[in-house]
C-alpha cells in the first residue's frame, strides 16, 4: 500500500517497505521510500507530509543511517 500511495504521485520510486514486528507480524507504524530522483524526493517530503496512509497521518523525514546517528 505505501508503495502505492508514493507511486500514483512520483513515479521515481524504486520501492518501498514497512517495518514489520518479528514476533507479532504486525506494522511497527513506519516505513521507508526509496527515490530515483533527488528532486522529486525532496517535493514528496514535503507533499505527502501529514496526509493519511488508510488511517494513520503520515509523518515524513530523510531516513539517518544507524552508524551515522549513534556516532553523534
């Protein structure tokens, strides 16, 4: 569905996944869209920012790599 939503607007997207608990196999409530184009990523940013995905508000910011983040 994610994947769908991003699409339908940006047709640069290469793919999307939601997170999903190991154990409970349930969505953990957030996911991930990859661009190929840089613009079109920075417009769906702030686009698709606080709209509805069925019926949770979407809140969208730029993924941070784990070794990035835990070496601040």
């Amino acid at each position: 569905m994610l994947e769908d939503v991003f699409r339908a607007k940006y047709p640069s997207v290469r793919g999307a996944n939601v997170v999903v608990d190991r154990m409970t196999g349930w969505p953990k409530g957030y996911g991930f869209v990859r661009f190929g184009d840089l613009n079109e990523q920075a417009r769906a940013m702030t686009e698709m920012n606080g709209m509805l995905l069925s019926t949770r508000q979407m809140r969208i910011g730029a993924a941070v790599n784990k070794k990035n983040r835990d070496a601040q």
